[in-house]
C-alpha cells in the first residue's frame, strides 16, 4: 500500500452502481489535514479494506489537497465506505 500524501487534506466518496453509475459524495476538507484524514482512514480500515493507491472495484474514495485536486485514490469496499460515509465523515450524495 502507497503512503498517504503529505498534502492530502480532504476526501471525497464515490461508488459505482451495477449499471456503472458513478455516484460521488460532497468533499470533506479536515481542519487537521494530513493527520486528520490518516485518522479517518485509520478507522475506517477497521470496518473493512481500505487501500490507498489500490484496485478500485465498486466504493473507493479520492483524496484531496488544499486547492480540492484529486492526488490520489483509495479503494474501498462496502463496509469501509459505510463506516467513512455515516460514521468518521458524514456527507450527503451530490445531486445532478
């Protein structure tokens, strides 16, 4: 597994549906940046996978720098998403 960037200091949820729908969440930007998000991933990875820089398969996460630039993703699955999403990040689903 890559190492957390050192700029990292928000993300983003996203999954694909089984139609290949592309459902992204709101941007988290953490007030402790690198840390803070090491923190989230952190307890997410007790729930289930998560792996920075790994395979995406259906739930994965970007990580985000200052300016809101992707600069990297993390896969995850189910359980870790649902563990971010409602518990260590709660956000809502952005609507098109």
């Amino acid at each position: 597994m890559k190492p957390l960037p050192p700029d990292a200091t928000g993300l983003r949820l996203a999954r694909l549906t089984g139609k290949d729908d592309l459902i992204l969440c709101e941007a988290i930007r953490f007030p402790g940046g690198r840390a803070a998000v090491d923190t989230v991933l952190r307890r997410a990875a007790i729930s289930g996978r998560v792996e920075i820089g790994g395979d995406i398969r259906d739930h994965f996460a970007d990580i985000l720098d200052e300016t809101g630039s992707i600069i990297e993703t993390v896969a995850l699955d189910r359980r870790s998403y649902s563990a971010l999403k409602n518990r260590w990040m709660r956000c809502r689903v952005e609507r098109h």
